[in-house]
C-alpha cells in the first residue's frame, strides 16, 4: 500500500490494490500492517488529499469526487471490518503553503504497524463518540498572554453537564452547539480585528476575514474530555485560508450536532482501539 513500494503506482492504483485484497482470502494481519501515505494536491484554492477517509456526516455538501472509499466506521461494510483490525491511528498534516518546498503527507497505519500511546479517553455508545465538558478560550503570545476565558461551562454554568461529540474523519469543520459557537465567535472577532467577509459557498455557516494565517496566530481554542484528555486547537486546526489565501475562515460550525472534525484533528496524532 506504501507509495515507497513503487514510485509508478498511483494512489488510486494503490486504493484499487486495497479493495481487491480485502475481499481476497489474503491474511487479514499481511494486510493490516502496511502503511499508506496520501498526498495532498492543490484544489480550487483549497489543499485537499484526493482521498477522504470515512463518508462525510453532510452529505447534502458531498461532491462524487471527495467522498471517499474507505471508512473507519464500525458497520460491516467498513474498511476496518473487512481486514479485521481494530487499532489504527492516523495523522493529517496541515496544508502545505505555496511557498513551501515540503510536500503534506497524511499517515494511516493498521494493526501492528499502530503504535497508540498518550492519554486514552472512552468512546460512548459503541460508537466514535466522546463526551465533551469544556472549551475554553485565550489570546495572546507569550509575553501578553491573556487568562483563559471559560466559554463552556462559562462563568457560573453548571458543572457536570457534557455534550455527546462524534469524532469524524469524514467531516470538515467542527460543529457545536449554538450555546459554545456565538459566544466563542465573540470573543475571536472581538480580539483579532479583522473585516468580516460572508462564505459564498454557505453564507449562514461561513465566518471568515480578510487577512491573513499569522493575523490569528495568537487565538487558541481548548476543548477537554470527559477522562482527562484535552485537545488544543490553533493556526491550521482552527482556521483555513480561502480566496487564493486572501481570506481566512474559521473552522467551525453552529450545529445541533456536535462534530470533531478533521480540521481539528491536524498535526496530531489520532490513535483509535475500538477492542477496549
């Protein structure tokens, strides 16, 4: 599955490769523990892979070309069941800039090739869902850095109470309740400053400004889970550039669903073990 197997293979030859093995009678274990690597390419003024792992949670916003045929899912149909592993992790880099010489490379590793470490937090339900208790908000560098601003619970809310987040390979942006999204919103337009600009694509979601990435460099967004985990979400796992990078837009979505997307999900190493 590794592009470095052989340099004239495709990723789609590759993927083609995938799907005739897992409905072989080829040992599961031979081919979980390959390693896939996926480039990024340039689309429409956007850095995507020409690949997305899992199906979108909105398909009404799916196109044909960017819906994907693996899913890390837990149904019959999935990729996963078909090799018969349950421990993978991934990592989705951030997009390479124009004038970087680098090029992105997402990770996806299967059975013994996944090494899973760091704070483990419970799924709910059977499914991919974590239990979200807190977001929290700061601005600022190092040397005028702002005291964190509870935005959930917020100053005197109840304790205790969490939100049901489904994490989602398959989902952009992160969705979250309206009580979390406008008053984080606030605070973010209230600190960098910039002019406000509507997303054509969906006006009613989008928020996003003229500038630039380093005009949000110093917002911070911390989401903590039930079980101790926290995830600290800034620069290209809060934001994403749009217009040939005249704008910036903020990654997240008012939603009765409450989604973690993979823009949040970049730069880190995410390690699921669904036999637990």
């Amino acid at each position: 599955m590794s592009p470095l197997r052989d340099s004239t293979l495709t990723t789609w030859d590759l993927f083609k490769e995938e799907i005739q093995l897992a409905s072989s009678h080829v040992r599961a274990d031979a081919l979980a523990s390959e390693k896939m690597v996926v480039p990024s390419h340039f689309r429409r003024g956007l850095y995507l892979v020409p690949l997305r792992i899992g199906g979108s949670l909105d398909r009404i916003s799916s196109r044909e070309y960017n819906t994907g045929i693996l899913a890390l899912g837990t149904s019959s149909l999935s990729f996963l069941a078909q090799v018969r592993v349950d421990k993978f992790p991934y990592c989705v880099p951030a997009p390479a800039r124009r004038y970087d010489d680098d090029q992105a490379l997402s990770y996806l590793r299967f059975g013994s090739q996944a090494r899973i470490s760091g704070k483990r937090i419970p799924f709910w339900n059977d499914k991919y869902y974590v239990h979200l208790k807190r977001v929290t908000y700061q601005h600022g560098n190092r040397s005028s850095q702002q005291q964190p601003v509870p935005i959930y619970p917020g100053d005197g809310g109840p304790e205790g109470s969490t939100f049901e987040m489904l994490v989602d390979s398959g989902t952009l942006g992160i969705w979250l309740p309206e009580s979390i999204f406008y008053p984080l919103q606030k605070k973010i337009d209230t600190d960098i400053s910039l002019i406000r600009v509507h997303f054509d694509v969906n006006p009613n979601n989008g928020c996003c400004y003229i500038g630039t990435m380093e005009d949000v460099e110093e917002v911070s967004v911390t989401l903590g889970f039930v079980g101790g985990a926290e995830m600290e979400l800034f620069g290209d796992s809060l934001f994403f550039e749009y217009n040939d990078s005249e704008w910036i837009c903020l990654g997240l979505t008012p939603s009765n669903t409450t989604v973690l997307g993979i823009y949040a999900q970049r730069n880190t190493n995410m390690g699921f073990d669904s036999s637990i």
